[in-house]
C-alpha cells in the first residue's frame, strides 16, 4: 500500500509539473539589458600585416614564427627610414626601422633594427636596443637616446 501511495505521487507530481509549465507566460524582454537580446557585432578593422622582412627577423631573432600585425607605421622625413611597431597574437610588440622602407636593402644590424620588449606608453612606443639605446616612436616623431647621452628627434609622417 505505501508503494502504490508514494507511486501515485510521484506520477502526479511529475504530471502536475508538465501542466504548470504548459501555463507559463513567456518572459518579457526588456531591451539591451536582457541577456538574450540581440547583440549586432562591432565592425572589426581589417590587421595589416608587417613586412615580410620583419617576419624572417623575428623568426631568426626569437627562434620561432609569430604572425604580426601592424600598430603603428610611420616614415622619418629627414633620413628616409621606416619604422613599424607590430603586434603578435600574445599581444607582444616588436619594433623595425628600416633604411628606404620595406622596399630598400633589408640587413639587420646595418640598415635594419629589430626589438623586442617594446612598451606602449602615455603617447609613444619605446624599446632599448641590446647595445643601451633607446628608441621612442608616436605618429610625430621618433626619437632616439644613445647609450653616451646625445639625442636625436626626427619629424615622422604616417605610411
């Protein structure tokens, strides 16, 4: 008798339950606060990638391939040099100048300079090279510190 008793009630509870649930009303949305609004996507900007040349640097520098996209490119327009500061997937930038730019003679350490560790800061992109200078860029000027105190500030123009 106690089987057929705690049977009967769970096959009520369980019909009591469909029903109840058929009875529901529909939840209101309440606009761009409801989570299961529609949410269009934000327009993503096409990355444009650095230079080949750059890509075969950091391989050799860092020892593996990293695909880097272009933050900042700019051309000094008193020594004819471009710099680019890029991005890799981690979110690491990496600085490159060149002399004549990415279509002039390409070797590191005579007219190319490629660094790791850069900081973003306030308004700039910095890096210090292995030999103590230091390289500072923003979309007006670039400038460099050497080692033995003289600076260099040279106007830049956007690529």
């Amino acid at each position: 008798m106690v089987i057929a008793t705690v049977f009967l009630s769970i096959i009520g509870m369980s019909a009591g339950l469909v029903l109840g649930s058929r009875h529901e009303t529909p939840p209101q949305l309440n606009g761009p606060d409801d989570p299961n609004a529609y949410v269009p996507p934000e327009p993503t900007s096409q990355s444009v990638e650095c230079p080949p040349q750059m890509h075969d640097t950091a391989r050799k520098v860092l020892g593996y391939d990293v695909n880097l996209s272009q933050v900042l490119r700019v051309r000094t327009e008193d020594t004819d040099m471009s710099v680019w500061v890029c991005r890799d997937d981690a979110g690491e930038l990496y600085y490159q100048a060149n002399r004549g730019g990415d279509s002039g003679r390409w070797v590191e350490g005579q007219t190319a300079l490629f660094l790791s560790g850069v900081a973003q800061g306030d308004d700039d992109y910095h890096a210090t090279a292995n030999d103590g200078n230091f390289f500072s860029v923003n979309e007006s000027r670039l400038k460099i510190v050497f080692k033995n105190g003289k600076q260099e500030t040279h106007p830049v123009s956007p690529e």
